[in-house]
C-alpha cells in the first residue's frame, strides 16, 4: 500500500465548540464559519453558513469544510483578478 505525506484538510480548522457544532477558525483564530447538525426532512444534515450567510446543507461534516472553506479562498481573491487580463501597450 502507497503511503502519502500527511497533508492539511480544512476538516483540521474545525474546532467542536459543543456536541454537533464546529467553527471554522483561520489563523488569527477569528471564525469564518459554522456547521450544525440538524435533521432536515427527517435526515441527519449538516447546515453550513460562511459569516453568517447559509451556504446550504451537506451529507458529510468533511464535505462541509471543504465547502466554507472554499468560499473563503474564492472571496479573499481579488475582484480585479477574476477575468484579468495583461495591460497591453
């Protein structure tokens, strides 16, 4: 079996606060996220909000990270950066 480096997951900025609940803490230890475990239908679901905005519900708590995490590295890009193009002369 192929052993792999052990490498970062935004599972890891995770931190449960209480049963069924994590926040998502950067590295300057300020929350950028939240899941809760909730039913939703009946099922068991996992709500998802970046900064206070509901991103949706999802099936795994690491699917969940990566989600938040995601939608930080797509809103710390700068706007200008999005469709850039080089100044031509």
């Amino acid at each position: 079996m192929v052993q792999h480096p052990p490498r970062w997951h935004p599972l890891l900025a995770a931190v449960e606060t209480s049963v069924g609940e994590w926040h998502m803490i950067d590295s300057l230890d300020r929350e950028y996220g939240r899941i809760r475990l909730v039913r939703l239908n009946g099922e068991p679901k996992y709500r998802v909000e970046f900064k206070g905005t509901l991103l949706g519900y999802g099936g795994s708590l690491r699917g969940s990270c990566e989600r938040i995490h995601r939608e930080l590295v797509r809103r710390s890009a700068p706007a200008s950066r999005i469709g850039w193009e080089p100044e031509r002369k």
